[in-house]
C-alpha cells in the first residue's frame, strides 16, 4: 500500500471513482428533476453517467414500494464497481477501515490480551505483561463471561463484538465478569494504548543462526525488525532465517524498509508505476542493520504483496536464498481513499516491478474467484507436492524472462519462483486433519483437555521435548469430533496423527511461552528449516 501525498480522487480512479462519488453524494444533491409519481417518462437524457446512477438511488429512495436501506444499496453499488476492476480494489465499511488500519499500524486502546472462542464462551490465552489487563489481575486460562454486564458466553460472539466491546477510548473502563476455576470474579480495567509488535517471533537456532518470523508489514515492522537483529546478534548471530510465509502483505514503505536492512547503498529494490502514478524507484541506503551475513528467505503461496517485494530483490540481486515454494502472485499497489463516514476506497494505482524489471502479478482475466482459487488450484495440480524441477518452464511465459545479478534467469507473471523448492508433504494433510483444525477440535482438545493450571513448564524446548500424543488423547479427540458430528475413528487419525501432534504440541507452547514457543515447537520438524541450515553449512564450507 503505498504512502504519501495523496493525488486528487477522480483523477487517480477515473471513471468507476465518479460513480461512487455519484452515489455516496447523490441522495443528498438538491434534486434536478422531481418525479411526479405519475409514471410519466423520466429526463434520463442525460451525457453523464455518474448522474443516472445517482438518480437511479433517488429514484428508488422515493418511489419503492417498500422501505430500503440506502447505504446497503450504495455499498452494493460499489462493490459491483470495483469488481469490474482488479481482485484487490476494495471498498471497505468504517469497521473494515478502522480494524485495517489498527492492525497495520499496530497499535490500539484495548486492555491487552488475547483470546479464543471456545464453545460461545470468551478464553483468555494470553495477557501482555504489564499491559491494563494485566494490571488489573487476569491471567490467561480466564474465561470472560460478561463485558460491561452484557453476556458474551453463550450467545455465538464473534471476534468483531468482542473487539468493538473491549476496545474503547483510552482511560475509559471496561467491566469484566470472569470465571476463573469455578470462582466468578469483576474486574474493571482501564484501557490504555496497546503496541503490537510486527515480529511474531524472533530467536536463535543453535550459536550462529537467528530465525525472525514476520506475518504483516504494519508501520513499525522494520523498527521492530531492527531491534531484533540487534538483539539475535548480541546472541551470536551471523546467519538469519527471515520467514515470510503466509505474510500477506501491508504497507509498501515498510517492505522496502525491511529490505534496505539487507542491502548496499544505492541497490535498486523496486519500482511502481501506473497509468496516473509516474515510475518511482525505491533505493537502498547505507544504514542496513544486516548487510554482510548470510540469508535466507522462507516464502510459500500464501506469501504475498509486500512480502514478494522483500523476497523479489533479496532474489534478482542475488543477496540471499529464497526456499519454499511459489509465492502468490501480488504485483499490484494500493492507495486507501478515506471517506468522512470512517469508510474509505483500496484502489489499485500501479504495478511494482522488481529488480530486474518484472511483474510478479498472476492474470485475473477470469474474475475474483479463480484468482483466489488459484491458490488451492496447486494443491490440487500437483504443484505443492512435486520436485519443483521445471516449474519455471511450465508455469511461466518464456517470453517474459529477466536475468538477476550474474545473469540468471527469472521470470514474471506468476509469484516468485524460490531458488530451493520445498514440496508440501501432503502424506498426514488429509481432509480429516482440516477438518479437525477448521472446526475448532484441536483447539478444544488443548483448552478443555491438555491445558492444566498447576502445569509448570522452564522452556519451550522442555515441551517440545516432552509432548507425547497418546492413545488416550486420540480417544479423546474422536469424542469431541463426535461431538461436533465430525465422523472420525482411531485408523483414520492414525494417518495424521504426526500432524495433529505437531499442531497440538505448537498451540500448547503458545499457550506458556507466546508465539515464540508456538514457532518453535512448530519449526522443530520443519523442512524448510532444515534445508535452510544446510545451506548455511555448504557455504561455510
């Protein structure tokens, strides 16, 4: 998303912008022409366009036979616009906007804390240390049953009731009924600005490699990076593992950021340009926290935007490894175009291009939802499980070929190709395991059944190495399932079983140690991982 003095809306989107001008503005315009409700013919003789949609709205306001909600009907109306666009121009409501925006730019007036909704009933999983909530005396394992006396336990909460009820001004308290064993307890907690960091995770493997995983690229992400080179260094860092797997993006500002960390001076990073917006190239500096030390790049298709800028240059100029597998496919920039209702308009203004001058953008000629679908199109093709050998010759237009640094070949228009390609193992990923996961079972099985109050526990390594499914537990996982009119038995877990003890081993190291236990436990066996290490020993050698 690119930042910066914002250009005049109806010159940046054209024609569909005067449309939903035309039917933001349209119902409160002085009316030209009064419909006398006699049927007779209607002055639609008109050369702008944008007119006849804001008459069609006045139209309908005045003469429908039942009563209608004008701002449903404009958004509807404007969504159908953008849909004649791209996949990633978007109209979002105030409550889309502000949730956007407060996730980007990483920081809130809440209480701190997180939490999972488990059965209608609200659990705490975790409290930011000295955060208000944790001032105030919750603890995780707490169970919220009431906000400002409104019952949330029970009654199907969603994620967003609970953040519009907790969330508020700073100051202002928030009054809380939590079940804590099986005492009932009021807290009133005062909500304060909550700083979200960008680094889900950042720690050591072994003396002389760190591993920093990144999931958004918000406002502070290269700040908050920065201070954890420095820290992994103080470690013995020499070598570093950047994970940008699943990271779907952000701002734009913040992934050239990122990646100036890792360049020389003057290194082109990428470049934008639109039909409205003129090329701007973006260039490294020479303040880079990690210029000399060896790198890799995790990337997979769930990789995205931003995230394929950073693994794009780190690529085209050679500066590191990228390893996993085809990254998404996001070559587009957008703008956010506020509204005074709190609203506001993602519209799509340019095209990045890596280094080497390519477009990573996949084709959305067949509309929103191939585009998306696409993504579980590789599973199903045979692409997540294959060699990767010759992937860059099927998948990509020849014609369209660009040359790195020392004069490789890459390609444009499909995502990026990692260097090094990890296939899914797809053995234990059958569509009992997604089920389980997708409808809360594991989840269940950790709170309800494996989480313990009195548990105490040094470290995440004293988990991973200790956490054993068992026969039990499987037995227990089938009823819960049951519960949920989920058919499943004891030989249909088995096939999955390494899966489901992997996940449930990463959520119960979450639950005492934060993400950073949760990707621990979870890298223990990741291949990925394991590849990365071996390259950082082949090129010791």
């Amino acid at each position: 998303m690119k930042s910066g003095t914002k250009k005049n809306i109806l010159i940046a989107a054209g024609y569909s912008v005067v449309l939903i001008a035309g039917l933001i503005l349209g119902p409160k315009l002085v009316r030209e022409n009064q419909n006398s409700k006699n049927g007779s013919f209607l002055p639609f003789g008109l050369s702008n366009r944008s007119a006849k949609v804001e008459q069609v709205i006045q139209i309908i306001n005045e003469n429908y036979v039942d009563s209608v909600k004008l701002d449903t009907i404009q958004d509807i109306a404007i969504q159908e616009i953008l849909k004649q666009l791209d996949p990633h121009s978007a109209y979002l409501a105030p409550e889309e906007a502000q949730l956007m925006s407060d996730d980007l730019e990483g920081n809130f007036n809440g209480i701190g804390i997180e939490y999972y909704i488990l059965n209608d009933t609200l659990l705490v999983t975790s409290v930011n240390p000295g955060g208000p909530a944790f001032k105030a005396g919750l603890r995780h394992g707490d169970k919220i049953l009431a906000i400002n006396k409104k019952a949330v336990s029970g009654i199907r909460i969603t994620s967003r009731k609970v953040v519009e009820q907790i969330r508020g001004k700073k100051g202002s308290s928030v009054e809380l009924l939590v079940k804590r064993d099986t005492v009932n307890r009021n807290f009133s907690v005062l909500r304060d600005r909550i700083v979200v960091s960008s680094i889900d995770a950042d720690y050591m493997l072994g003396d002389q490699t760190g591993y920093v995983k990144i999931s958004k690229f918000g406002a502070q992400t290269d700040e908050d990076f920065h201070a954890s080179v420095l820290k992994l260094k103080k470690q013995g860092m020499k070598n570093l593992i950047l994970d940008l797997r699943d990271n779907g993006g952000g701002y734009l500002n913040s992934a050239t950021a990122l990646a100036d960390e890792f360049l020389k001076d003057k290194a082109l990073i990428v470049y934008t340009e639109g039909l409205h917006e003129p090329r701007t190239d973006y260039f490294a500096s020479s303040k880079g926290e990690f210029e000399d030390g060896k790198l890799v790049v995790l990337i997979d298709e769930n990789t995205a935007s931003a995230s394929e800028i950073v693994a794009g240059a780190i690529q085209d100029l050679e500066r590191g490894t990228i390893i996993g597998r085809r990254s998404f496919g996001k070559g587009l920039v957008q703008e956010q175009f506020d509204f005074g209702d709190g609203s506001a308009l993602n519209l799509t203004i340019a095209r990045y291009y890596t280094a080497s001058g390519r477009s990573i953008q996949k084709s959305y000629k067949n509309g929103n939802q191939a585009y998306y679908k696409e993504v579980n199109d590789r599973l199903k093709n045979g692409e997540l499980s294959s060699d990767g050998k010759g992937l860059s010759d099927s998948l990509f237009n020849k014609n369209k070929s660009y040359t790195t640094k020392s004069g490789k070949l890459v390609y444009g228009g499909g995502g990026i190709m990692p260097d090094i390609f990890i296939p899914v193992d797809t053995s234990g990923y059958t569509e009992l395991y997604s089920t389980l996961t997708v409808k809360g079972v594991l989840n269940e099985m950790l709170y309800n059944h494996l989480v313990r109050n009195n548990q105490k526990f040094n470290s995440a390594e004293e988990i991973i190495r200790s956490f054993v499914l068992s026969d039990q537990d499987i037995k227990k996982i089938i009823q819960i399932a049951a519960a949920k009119k989920i058919k499943a038995n004891a030989g249909q877990l088995q096939t999955s079983r390494n899966e489901i003890e992997t996940q449930l081993k990463a959520l119960f190291a979450r639950y005492h140690f934060g993400d950073e236990g949760y990707y621990k436990a979870l890298n223990s066996g990741d291949q990925a991982i394991s590849r990365s290490l071996e390259v950082f020993k082949v090129s010791s050698l």
